[in-house]
C-alpha cells in the first residue's frame, strides 16, 4: 500500500501471492457448524447452570455467532487464496467486490477474508 497525496492505493494481488500485514488488520470468516454447535453445547450448559439466561434483553432467543474475527498483527505472512472477494461470501452484505480478498493463515491453515488496503505484496 502506497499513500500518494493523501490517496491510499490499494495493491494488485493474485492467487498464490505472499503478502504481509502492513497495519493492524481484522479478518473475517464464517463459523463453521462445528463451531455453532459447540456455542449452543456451552450456551445450554451455562443456562441450566444458572450462570447465563436463554434470551436477550428483547426476551428474544439468543443465537450462535455467524461470523468469526481476529486481529492479525504488523509483519504477519499470509498466503491469497482468492484476490478479490465479496463480504457476501461470508453471510455480510455491505460495500462490494474488489476491496477485500481470502488469505490463508499457515499457522491455524484458516481462511479469512481481510481488507487489500492492511496488505503489501512480499
């Protein structure tokens, strides 16, 4: 990522390409049934034990989280798994195409969807 008067350009990036964390970045994935499943599991268990009630404060029923976050820190390598990507991929329906991509992290082998501006080409 350059800053050319005030303008930020975002990099060109292809499948397969190696890129590092220019700045703090959050990625985002969508949990996986496992995920959800092992939510409800602790969710009920933390109901009947008392140390958590079953809705919210609109007396609606609490549901299992859709999306995942982390924080990946400055200087982090990441693999590209797809250059550009929708937020619909992953359940979210906000701004468009071309601004986010699909990065592998080699440590946990998970993919998230991350923001090209945080990212520069290795």
């Amino acid at each position: 990522m350059l800053i050319n008067s005030g303008v930020c350009i975002v990099p060109q990036l292809k499948k397969g390409q190696l890129v590092r964390v220019r700045q703090g970045v959050c990625g985002t994935r969508a949990t996986t049934a496992e995920e959800r499943n092992a939510w409800y599991e602790k969710f009920h268990e933390d109901c009947r034990a008392g140390r958590d009630v079953w809705h919210d404060s609109a007396g609606e029923s609490r549901l299992a989280p859709s999306q995942a976050d982390t924080d990946f820190s400055v200087g982090k390598l990441l693999t590209v798994t797809a250059a550009k990507v929708s937020p619909k991929r992953i359940g979210m329906y906000f701004e468009g195409r071309g601004r986010y991509c699909m990065v592998l992290d080699t440590e946990t082998g998970q993919e998230w969807m991350v923001a090209k501006r945080f990212l520069e080409v290795v």
